[in-house]
C-alpha cells in the first residue's frame, strides 16, 4: 500500500530547521567578495504526517546529519547573499498505529539565502538569515503495518531560518 505525502510542505519546513555547526569559511562575508563555506550538523525532525485516502499517520524520525555546501558574495557591510546544496538522512523511529521504526528519510534541497553577519571581536561570529528553494525528499522502507512499505518521494518548497 503506497501512502501520499500530501503535507510535503509542513514536512520540509520542520525538517529543514536544524542545528548547524558552521565550519571555518575560506573567506569571511563580512568582508567583500567571494566565499565558500562548508557547514556539518544535527538534524532534529519534527513528527510528520502520513496521509492517504484511506488512513493518517503520524511518522517520527530520530535525529540524523546534515550536510551543507554554499558559495556566496560578501558585500563588505555585513550582508551576504549564497545558493547552498544540501544533503540531510534521518532513520524512521516509529509509525503510529504500531508500524514499525525501520526506513530512512532523506532529503537534497538546493536554497537561496540571504544573511547578516555582526561584527564583534572573538572567534565566534553571530549572525542571522533566511532562505527560500526546493527540497526533494525521499522515505523508503517505512512499514506502517506488517506487509506494507512506504516508499515515495516529493519535491515541495521549502524555507529556513538561520
């Protein structure tokens, strides 16, 4: 029995919130000029759900990883605009109604960001953004109840904050 992500939206918008430790950048946005950065982190899922035409669901994922690649512009006053490639995977940890907690969801999302650093001395650098692009998620292998697996993708919209 194939079930419908038809909440993609709501999905992708919680699972792309996620802690993200930064990695040193080639060069810092706050100066002008080009930038590569690479970010690794944990990504914390929210609860999903699971819709088709005859039964809703409730799916939870346990933690996973992210990965980020972004190249940007630094404009010299703080503000930097960059297009990033993501990859996140997470295990499936349960289904309601008694499915079992086996399968994967993993998702590519490709995002525009725009970000403002702020300027302060140490080795620390605070600062905050938005971004805006498309993901497309794939959950394969969830059993929902014994003989029946969950394999379906979406691509959908998608949005974060930073």
């Amino acid at each position: 029995m194939k079930k419908e992500l038809l909440r993609a939206t709501a999905l992708t918008a919680g699972w792309l919130c996620v802690a993200v430790l930064a990695l040193p950048a080639q060069t810092r946005a706050a100066e002008e000029g080009p930038y590569i950065e690479g970010r690794l982190g944990i990504s914390l899922p929210q609860n999903s759900d699971l819709d088709s035409a005859t039964a809703s669901q409730e799916l939870g994922l346990d933690n996973g990883f992210v990965g980020n690649v972004a190249v940007g512009h630094g404009y010299g006053n703080g503000f930097r605009t960059e297009f990033e490639l993501g990859f996140r995977r997470n295990d499936v940890d349960s289904i309601s109604g008694g499915g079992s907690g086996t399968g994967d969801l993993t998702g590519w999302s490709a995002m525009a960001n725009a970000l403002y650093d702020f300027k302060v001395n140490g080795p620390l650098q605070p600062y905050v953004g938005i971004g805006a692009g498309v993901a497309h998620l794939d959950l394969s292998g969830a059993t929902p109840s014994v003989g029946t697996s969950i394999n379906d993708t979406d691509t959908a919209f998608a949005w974060q904050g930073m």
